[in-house]
C-alpha cells in the first residue's frame, strides 16, 4: 500500500497537473490567466511535468524517502499523511479548473477598486502608453514634414484671361495628426479603455482624441460613483502585469441617453464621441456614447 | 468603501486561486530541478569549499549570490534546503534564502520599471539596498543560533557529518548498500545520477506545491473577497500606512519579480508604504510562512516573521525623514 502510494499517487498528481496546464495553454484559455510572458513557462512546466510522471510511471524506482524515520517531507509520512497530501495537491487545482471562469465577476472587480485615471497605474500598462506616445509621436513628426513638402508652393498657370491665380498647396494630402490610430469601417477610432485614461492625462493625446468619435469594447458595469444624473455606466477592462490574481481593473465612464438594460458584466461595444470634461480636479475620460451593444467577448479578455 | 468588506465567490476564487498557481508552478518546477541536479551531481563538500573561510565575508557573498544565481521566492526556498542539506552553513543558507527574492536582476529591473515616474532609482536601489541589509542581519543571527534550535529535525539529520537517515532509494540501488544517496552516488553512473536527480526533483517538487497549493488558496480568498479599499483611509498616516501595506503584502503572497506593479499602483500611499511593501513582502508572506515550513522549526518561522515586520516597518519609516 505504503509503495502504491509512493508510486502511483505522485505519478497520479503529476498528470493530471501535467494535463491542465497543458489543456489550458493549448486551448487558449490560458489567455485569461497568464500574461502572455508567462504563458511559454506554464507549456514547459506542463512537458517537464509530463515527463517527470513517465519516469515515475515507467522506471522502477521506488522513492522510499518518505518511509524512513528521518524522511524530509513532513507529511509525506504514514499513508494518511501521503493521502491528505496528494489529495489537497489533486482535488483544488482539478476543482479550480473545472469551475474557474474566464474572467472575474462584478463583486470582485469592486474589491479591487476600479481605477480611471491613469497615473494610479503607476508602472503597469506604460508599456501601451508608451507604443501609444510614440506613435503619436512619430505620426506628429510624419505630419510635420508632409506639411513641410507640401507647403512647398507650385507656380500657378495662369488663366485664360491673363489674371494669376493663388498658389496651388497639396493640402489634400496632409495626413491627419490621429493618423496612426487604427480606424474601423465606419472611421471610428478603434481603442482601449486604457487608451482613453492615458489621452485624459496627456494634452496631445487628448487633442487626439477629443470629440473623435471613438469605439471600443469592454465589460459593462453601473456607475455608482460619478453619475449624479443617472445616464452614466462603466466600460471595464482588466490590467494584467503577471497573472488574473494582480489585475486590476480599469474603466472608462460612458454617458449615454438611452436607458440601459444591459446585465451586469456583459461584454459592449461602445461606438461614441470621446470628451475630457474635468470632474474632480482632473480631466475624466468620459464617452458620449451613440450606441451601446452587446458583443462577444475578445480573445485577449486582459490588457497587458 | 462602497460595500461589505466580505464577499466571497467561488468562482472568483478558484479563478484567482489558478492563475497564482499557474504563474507559481514554472518557478517552483525550476527550483525542484536545479535542486534535484545539486542533489545528484554536486559533492557535499563544494560549497563549505567555494565560500570563503571568513564568516562573515562568507554570509556577505551569499547575500549577493542571487544577483548571478536569481530565484523567485517560491524556487528560492527548495534550492535552501538542498542546499543545506549538501552541507551550506546555515547562515549562507539562510541569507541566500532571504536575499535571492530581492537582490537579483529581474527584481532590479521590475522595479525600476513599475515606479517611472515616482523616483525608479531610489526606490529600485533601496529595495536592493534594504533587502541585503536584512537578509546579511539575519544570516548574522542565524550563525550564533544551534542548528537543532532552529531546522527541522529530519533536515538536521540528513546533513553531511550528522546523516543518520536514508535518502529515497532507487531499484538501481541495491537496498543493502544502505547509506544516503550521495554516498551511492559515487559510484553509479550517468544513467543513475539523472534519475536521482529526477526523482529527487519530484519529490522536492510535490512536497513545497503542498504548501503553495494552501498559500494560494489563502491569498485568494484575500484576493478576491476582501474589499482592499478598506486601507485606503490608512494611507495619510506614515506608519499606519506602512503597516498596512506590510499587511497586504503578506495576504497577497505576489511574486517579488512582479509586485512592484502593484505597489506603484497604490499611489495615495506613502513611499517608505511602498518600500515596506516590496522588501518584507520578498522575504516574509503567507505563502512562504507555510513554505519555510519544510525547513525551519515554527517557532523560528514567527520569530522570522516578526523580526523582519519590525525591522522593516522601523527603516522605512526612518526614511521618512529624508522625504521620499
């Protein structure tokens, strides 16, 4: 029994680990708890593991440690110790990956506070403000010598009546400062909830963004907090630096005229006008909001 | 605060509790591994000979051994034992232990990176600083300790020169050849080291996930259930804060490569709060308290536990008067 117990119950435990963390990264919900850093690790930990329970499984060995007296695995003794042992190392993560969701309900998301103006990000999410920046950086700069060719002035032909006409510019092809944004069909600026609490906090940015009509998706939730008239909701999204258990969320404040009957936490896809009104001593990232759907949800539900 | 401070989901929980442990097994993985190769493949006497014969030199160099040797808090505890258990002073040990989570190049670089913008150097060089401090202090401490006062007995046993336990055995080993592994070792052959090694690897590997398996699941039931705007009216006060940061970071049990995101994020606090947060956290949290539990006796772990609490909360606030 004692050898059984040494054998099969660590060979067992390696497995099925083995199993979910494999299940998990090739069936991409690994999305949802790892960032996308730490998923390669968890596909190695899973072969390695794999590997480790072939050898337990197919190389005599009869791993006695824990039989002896002075054995190092405290309760690794005694085959109630190994059963308590392998079953708390069995049942939770098999239960935890049998009912774990894809993502966190409302409850928790408000434990977490949620965040909606950037600079309580501290660190995390720099890395989107950062891409963001430079592009708009590199687009200002592209914009500025297009303008700078264009203002170059072309001799004008005159007419037929002999008079001169004004100088021709090639405004037409002067690109647009918000250029480097991705725009969908319809030309709506196509962003995230973190891209607005940025632009809220950064004065090109936020000339990007103002009164540009904008879209977006996240997860929908009541706004209990700056919604005196009773039009406001919060579009949520999670900040992910390591792992589902350190997002944070982040909001952005939708103002809409229709009334909303959208369940809590449903994924939305806002379509509307972006504004920076200053509520609270800072500018708010606030969308006026021209249609409020229900849409599925993104197969990256975190942001990084 | 909007709400109960206590609302449990399962669901919520079993998400937070997977995603803890998903991040967590690589690393534990990668400590058991490096610990089983050490086991098998490195005589008992290599590290009394590569330390320096000076004590106190010797603590120092262990103290900086994770900037060319980095592991996360949760590796850093099994590498530990086996390294005492190849015959490591306990005071190098210990010191390795403590500092590796803090005094290593992926920390440094995480957390010059989470606080742009709120000093990055200070914080990132204090941390390093205070960390080896600490970790230097307490291997000092350790050194005048007795070894029984302090290991676990089974782990007293199995060091060279006190041995009286058999290590696990293998069916490449004759039963009656007896001894511990590494003197079996010596004479077996490539085939035989790496399945010691494997299956010294296994056995470390599934008996420190016992004891991250019940931290996880502590830390996300905090995670996910507790209101953490309960704290927030601490924020003001310098030492409330301070405690309460240490606090949060001791429920949290986040990973030292990565817990400065969340520190930063807590931008109403003090930044001695943050400091506090980030350098007792690495050495001391709820995860570990069960961890260290395969090495050290408990008294000694709540002695750790509150020596470092005071000692952190009493250097940071010092720092306060230099206004950071």
């Amino acid at each position: 029994m004692t050898k059984a117990f040494s054998r099969w119950l660590p060979c067992a435990t390696l497995f099925a680990w083995s199993f979910i963390l494999l299940y998990f990264y090739f069936s991409g919900r690994i999305h949802a708890l790892l960032h996308p850093i730490f998923r390669p690790f968890a596909l190695v930990a899973g072969a390695i593991m794999l590997l480790l329970a072939a050898c337990f499984l197919f190389i005599p060995a009869t791993a006695e440690c824990c039989t002896d007296e002075g054995c190092g695995h405290a309760l690794g003794r005694g085959i109630g110790g190994r059963l308590l042992t392998f079953l708390i190392l069995l049942l939770p993560m098999c239960a935890a990956a049998a009912f774990s969701p894809g993502g966190y309900g409302a409850s928790t998301i408000l434990n977490r506070g949620v965040i909606n103006d950037a600079s309580a990000l501290g660190g995390a999410g720099a890395k989107r403000a950062a891409a963001l920046a430079s592009s708009a950086a590199a687009a200002a700069s592209s914009a500025a010598a297009a303008a700078n060719t264009s203002s170059v002035t072309e001799p004008a032909l005159p007419t037929q009546d002999g008079s001169t006409p004004p100088p021709q510019q090639a405004q037409a092809q002067q690109p647009e400062p918000t250029d480097y944004l991705h725009k969908s069909k319809d030309g709506n600026i196509i962003l995230q909830v973190i891209d607005l609490l940025y632009a809220a906090q950064d004065t090109s940015l936020r000339g990007d963004f103002e009164n540009k009509r904008v879209e977006f998706i996240g997860q929908y939730m009541p706004d209990t907090v700056n919604n005196i008239n009773g039009k406001r909701f919060k579009v949520v999204r999670m900040l992910m630096v390591c792992c589902a258990a350190d997002a944070r969320p982040v909001a952005a404040v939708v103002e809409t005229e229709q009334p909303s009957n959208i369940p809590e936490m449903s994924w939305v896809k806002v379509v509307g006008d972006a504004t920076f009104p200053i509520e609270g001593g800072r500018n708010l990232a606030v969308v006026k909001a021209t249609s409020v759907t229900v849409t599925d949800p993104p197969e990256e539900t975190m942001l990084y | 605060m909007n709400g109960a401070w206590f609302t449990f989901h399962f669901q919520d929980f079993s998400y937070s509790f997977l995603s803890i442990l998903f991040e967590g097994i690589p690393f534990l993985l990668l400590g058991s591994l490096v610990s089983g190769a050490i086991d098998a493949f490195v005589p008992a006497e290599v590290f009394s000979r590569l330390l320096p014969k000076n004590k106190i030199a010797a603590i120092a160099l262990s103290g900086m051994l994770g900037a060319i040797f980095p592991m996360c808090e949760c590796g850093s505890v099994v590498v530990t034992r086996r390294f005492i258990r190849k015959g490591l002073p306990i005071a190098s040990a210990v010191t390795y232990m403590l500092s590796a989570p803090i005094v290593n190049p992926v920390v440094a670089l995480s957390t010059f990176a989470a606080f742009r913008g709120q000093s990055p150097w200070v914080m990132m060089s204090l941390r390093l600083m205070l960390g080896f401090l600490l970790a230097v202090t307490v291997g000092f401490i350790v050194q005048q300790a007795p070894m029984g006062a302090i290991l676990q007995q089974s782990i007293v046993d199995s060091i060279p020169g006190v041995r009286r336990r058999t290590a696990f055995r293998m069916s490449a080993a004759p039963r009656e050849e007896g001894g511990d592994l590494n003197i079996r070792l010596e004479g077996g052959g490539w085939r035989f080291k790496i399945l010691a090694a494997v299956q010294s690897a296994t056995s470390d590997f599934l008996d420190v996930a016992f004891f991250l398996v019940v931290g996880a699941a502590i830390t996300s039931v905090f995670n996910t259930a507790v209101n953490q705007q309960v704290i927030q009216p601490l924020a003001t006060n310098p030492l409330l804060a301070t405690v309460a940061m240490m606090v949060l970071r001791f429920m949290l049990a986040l990973c030292s490569t990565s817990d400065a995101f969340i520190a930063a994020s807590f931008v109403s606090f003090p930044f001695v709060a943050k400091l506090a947060f980030l350098v007792f956290g690495a050495m001391f949290d709820i995860k570990l308290f069960f961890l260290y539990g395969i090495i050290f006796k408990r008294w000694f772990i709540l002695a750790l536990g509150i020596g470092l609490f005071v000692a952190v909360a009493v250097l940071c606030l010092r720092l306060t008067v230099l206004n950071l």
